[in-house]
C-alpha cells in the first residue's frame, strides 16, 4: 500500500509553458475554465502564468488566484525583484501561493546574463530570499540545469536552498537528456547537496528527443516528487511531459513505481478535449492515452481478441480516463434529456442556458445528418468554445459558385464590429475565393502558414475539421472550426484565427519576457 512518502505532486503549467507554444495564446476566460478544471480533478499546483509579463497575464493569475479552492496558485518570476513582487501581487489571495523563480545556469545561459559565477550565486541568494519574505512557499529553477556542471549545479542549488527554497526544480529546457541521465542528475543533487533531505525536487522535461515522460519518470524513481506537465504535452517547441501520460503510467505501472498522483484520471479526456479546443492545437492520432485511436482496433487479430477480452490488448480502460464505454448515437428526435446525458458520458457538464445553445446547434446538424456521432458531439462542443467570447469578426452569409472552367467564386457578408459587410471575390477554387473575400473585407498582413481539413466521421455527410494557422511578426494565430460544409467550415476557422489576432493587436509585444523557466 502506497504511503505518503510515495505521493508525487503534479505541477501543471499548461496556462504558463502551454501557452508560450506558437499560437496557443488563451483569452482571460478560456484560462479560468482551465484553471478551475485542473483544480477539480486535482491538480496539486497550477502554474497560471507569468504576471509581469503582461497586464493581461497579471489580471488572469490574480483571479485564478481568488477563485481556486484546492490547489496552490504559482506565477513565474525571473530573478530580480520587480518580477517577484508582481508575481506576488497576483498569487498572494490564493488560499495556497507560491513564487517560482528562475535563472539560467548554464555556461550559455550565464554568457546572456553577463553574470560570472560568484555574481550568479549572489543574484540567486537575494532574490530567492526576497521571494522567500514575501511568501513561505518558493520554487526556485536552475534553467538549462542538465547542460549546468555538475560542481556549479551543486553549489547554486545549496544557494537557493540556504536562501529558503521549499521546491528545487530541475528543467531539461531544451529536451537534451536521457532517463539515464536523468535519475543520476536527481540522485546526485540528494547525495551531495547539504539540505536536500528538507526540499522536494521537482522535473520539468522538454520533448525535443522524444523522451519527456521517460525523463519525468526516470527523476520520480530517483527521488523527484513533483512532476511538472502539462495536458495533450502542450508547450515550446516539441512540448513538455505530458499530464496524462505521467498520471496513467504511474496508474498502470504501479507494480514497478509504487508512486500514486491526487489525480482523478476519469477526468483526463475533459480537460485534453477543453485544452485541444481553446488551443487551437488538435491533438495527434495516435496520441498516447488521449488520441483518437488510443482504444480502436482495426487489425482482425486484435478485434477478435477484444471481443473475447479487452485485457487482451487494453492496459486501460476507457472508463480510466474518462471515456465511455459504449456509443449512443443521436439523431433529430433526441431530445434535451437525451444530449445532456450524452454530453455528460463524453465530460461536458452544461448549464440550462449552454445547454439551450447547443441544442438548437446540435438540432441544426441532425438535420443535416442522418445519425450524429460521438465524434461530432465532440467537434460540436469545439466550436461551441471556440465561439463562446465576443467575436469581432462573424460569419453570416456565404455562397460559392464552383465551375468546370475559369476561377472560383464567393459571395461573402461578414459582421465586422457592429457593421455589416458583403463582397464578391474570386479565387483558384471555392476556399481561396472564400480567403480572398475575407481579405477584402477585413485587410491584414497575416500569412497563412497552414490550412488543414481532416473528417470527424464516416461518410459524404461528415463534418470535416479544419484548422488554419497565421504568422504576423513572429506571432502565430490559429484557428479551427467544424462543420458537415468544407467550404463553412474553412471560413469560420479562418475567422476564429483572424478574432485571436485582431484580440492581441492592441497588446504590447511581451516576447523577450516570455522566455521559458523550463
């Protein structure tokens, strides 16, 4: 039986590391659903962003802050004080706070620091303290820790701990280590660094290789206790370890790590499928735990062996994290009742007024459909999130004109602010001439860096899923939208990646805050 030596404490920092992923910019309201989902299913601490970095981060942290109930409430700080203050300012009414800082270790880390070691060592002391009088729970991260000498790595470590650090974090920032490496890296920072024994170790992996959860895990058997995550394994680059699969290997494997998480894993598929859409970043196939095909079989073999035994080949349950067991197809004569406890089985919990909303869209689409599936109950609920804030730019009226010969035309009205507005457009097929009528009406410089179009289901009256990705300034806005129309569909997508970046027009470009504890 599991005791509590052997409790690893999840760190999520979907809302800070998740977000600074291309694209994956989310609105004030769009964190808090995040936020107070996290916090239900257990979460033991949430990273909610980074308060200096924006007043906009500042207001979101602030009321995460005020509203969890379980979970402590951390915001990011780089070392000097004026980042730990305002990280404070934001954390301080939470019922559990935290401060994490940061500096980079590494030789060149401390190359763009212009700080030699002595002088690093001195900045890591005053601001870990300054943290430390502010509030009794401090991280403190070593950035680039696995490229930092061992001997250095040592002695920085000791500083923060002297200085009052309750939670040593050690990030591979750039995805660089093995498991090998890091379980050594773990056990000799405990064995060499006088006051180990009274902090928890925290890992923040990267997975530019491949291997962030192999390295979360390979720490946690070292002697980590806090797993740092985020869901679906959102993050820079290649991403970070990914919540679920930590949660579920340690579920699964417990045989061979006998750790246990505070997680309710039947809440998993929920908050992937919430994350996914306010994102804009749909999650991959074949996915660990959370992909699409994570629990299909196609293989005769495989087939035969479920029906006769799903252990045969599932080492979980659909039921584990969330997903139900069976598939009730809806149609045009389901009633409320009916989609609520469908939407319910799938992890949406609607109130009577969003219930109402999805309703007349769900009645819209069985109309236009025979048998509405799961999947497009899922799409459906996307792009009921995806719309759910005021939208500058709206759809309301769109016709296409497709022939053998010549090119394309659409005829296109948009709501642009309170006006409405129509134009006709050409285009080398009906989606381009689509494009080129919101060009038209709404001017910008963005580049369309990504147009993609995949089926929800089966058949010619499929919904189709398409997301779209535009670059301006080295920002990324992306965009995704459902609809059983390709040609609606890539409108609306191209729209909802248009509202997020005409949300951030006014903002001020916060990019070099933005650089990464992990």
């Amino acid at each position: 039986m599991s005791t509590e030596q052997d409790r690893v404490l999840i760190f999520d920092t979907t809302l800070r590391d998740g977000e600074q992923s291309p694209g994956a910019t989310m609105s004030h309201e769009e964190k808090l659903e995040i936020a107070q989902l996290l916090d239900e299913m257990g979460v033991d601490i949430i990273e909610a962003g980074f308060p200096i970095a924006s007043e906009g981060d500042f207001e979101a942290v602030k009321a995460i802050a005020q509203n969890a109930r379980n979970a402590t409430i951390c915001g990011l700080a780089r070392a000097n004080f004026a980042d730990i203050d305002r990280a404070w300012e934001a954390v301080k009414h939470a019922r559990s706070p935290r401060i994490h800082t940061f500096i980079g270790t590494s030789p060149l880390h401390r190359d763009i620091t212009a700080l030699d070691q002595d002088g690093m060592i001195e900045r890591i002391h005053a601001t870990v303290a300054h943290a430390r009088n502010l509030c009794d729970n401090v991280q403190w991260s070593p950035m680039d820790a696995t490229r930092t000498e061992h001997d250095y790595l040592c002695r920085v470590v000791e500083t923060a701990i002297k200085a009052g650090a309750t939670t040593i974090n050690i990030p591979d920032t750039v995805g660089y280590t093995a498991p090998r490496e890091s379980a050594e890296l773990i056990a000799m920072l405990r064995n060499r660094v006088p006051g180990a024994d009274s902090i928890v170790f925290a890992t923040h992996c990267h997975n530019d290789l491949g291997m962030a959860t192999a390295n979360a895990l390979a720490a946690v058997e070292a002697g980590a206790r806090q797993v740092e995550c985020t869901i679906n394994g959102l993050g820079e680059r290649a991403g970070n370890t990914a919540l679920e699969e930590v949660v579920m290997a340690l579920k699964v494997r417990n045989d061979i790590m006998p750790y246990r998480t505070g997680i309710d894993s039947t809440r998993i598929m929920q908050i992937s499928r919430l994350v996914a859409a306010v994102s804009g970043f749909p999650v991959q196939y074949n996915k660990a735990v959370v992909g699409k095909n994570a629990f299909a079989h196609e293989s005769g073999i495989h087939q035969d062996g479920m029906l006769k035994n799903a252990a045969t080949f599932e080492i979980m349950r659909p039921e584990d994290i969330g997903l139900a067991s069976t598939s009730l197809v809806m149609g045009k004569h389901s009633g409320r009742a009916a989609l609520r406890a469908k939407l319910s089985e799938l992890g949406y919990e609607l109130g009577d007024n969003q219930l109402k909303d999805v309703f007349v869209r769900f009645k819209a689409l069985a109309d236009r459909k025979k048998e509405v599936y799961d999947e497009d109950l899922i799409a459906l609920m996307q792009e009921s999130t995806a719309g759910g804030e005021d939208m500058h730019l709206q759809l309301r009226r769109l016709r296409v004109i497709c022939g053998t010969d010549g090119p394309q035309e659409a005829e296109l009205t948009l709501a642009v602010g309170t006006e409405e507005k129509s134009i006709d457009a050409t285009g080398d097929g009906p989606v381009d001439a689509t494009f080129n009528a919101i060009r038209m009406l709404y001017p910008h410089a963005a580049q369309l860096e990504l147009y993609q179009v995949h089926a929800v289901t089966e058949g010619t009256a499929a919904q189709a899923t398409v997301s779209v990705r535009l670059a301006l300034n080295g920002r990324v806005y992306t965009g995704q939208s459902s609809d059983t129309d390709t040609v609606v569909a890539s409108a609306k997508a191209y729209l909802n990646a248009l509202n997020r970046l005409h949300q951030s027009a006014g903002r001020a470009d916060n990019s070099a805050l933005m650089q990464s504890a992990g």
